[in-house]
C-alpha cells in the first residue's frame, strides 16, 4: 500500500519510499517513479519531506528501518549534544 499524495512512504517492515514525479517533455506527460530509500543514505536528503505511515507500520518498524543506517544514530546524538550544549550556555547568561 502506497500513498502517492506524500512524497515519502513509510511501509511495514521499515520500508521507506520516495515518490519522485518525473516529466517526460517527448511524450509530454508525467508519472510517479517509486525510489526506495530503505537501504541507502539518500533518506537524509529528504528530511523535510512530509512522510505517510502505512496503517499497519509500528514502532518496531521504525526501528528496524533506523537499524540499518548507523549514520542516523550519529546525527541524533550528535543533534542532541548540540542542543545539550546550547542549553547550557543559555542558563550560564
């Protein structure tokens, strides 16, 4: 089950796909060409992209997709030490 009205889709066993609409200018006509993001680092590119979550997606889900990126547990920890500290020279002034 997909949702071609968001641009990323998040389906059931930590699958992740990107509905990239493409215009071909010959045949003058467009249509959707479904990427999947799951196994690579080019979900990083699109993180403000809105996201749909399939019905039946659970936590688990989730952490199975982030699992199999360690790239992600960098950037949150990362993130989150930057905000740790930002914190801490906020209550200093």
């Amino acid at each position: 089950m997909k949702n071609e009205n968001y641009p990323l889709n998040f389906l059931k066993g930590g699958k992740l796909v990107y509905n990239n609409w493409v215009y071909d200018k010959v045949i003058k006509e467009g249509h959707y060409e479904v990427q999947d993001l799951s196994n690579n680092g080019d979900w990083l590119h699109k993180r403000d992209q809105t996201v749909w979550l399939a019905p039946d997606v659970t936590l688990n889900d989730i952490f199975l997709f982030l699992a199999r990126d360690p790239r992600f547990v960098t950037l949150h920890f990362v993130t989150a030490m930057l905000t740790s500290l930002l914190g801490r020279g906020e209550e200093s002034q």
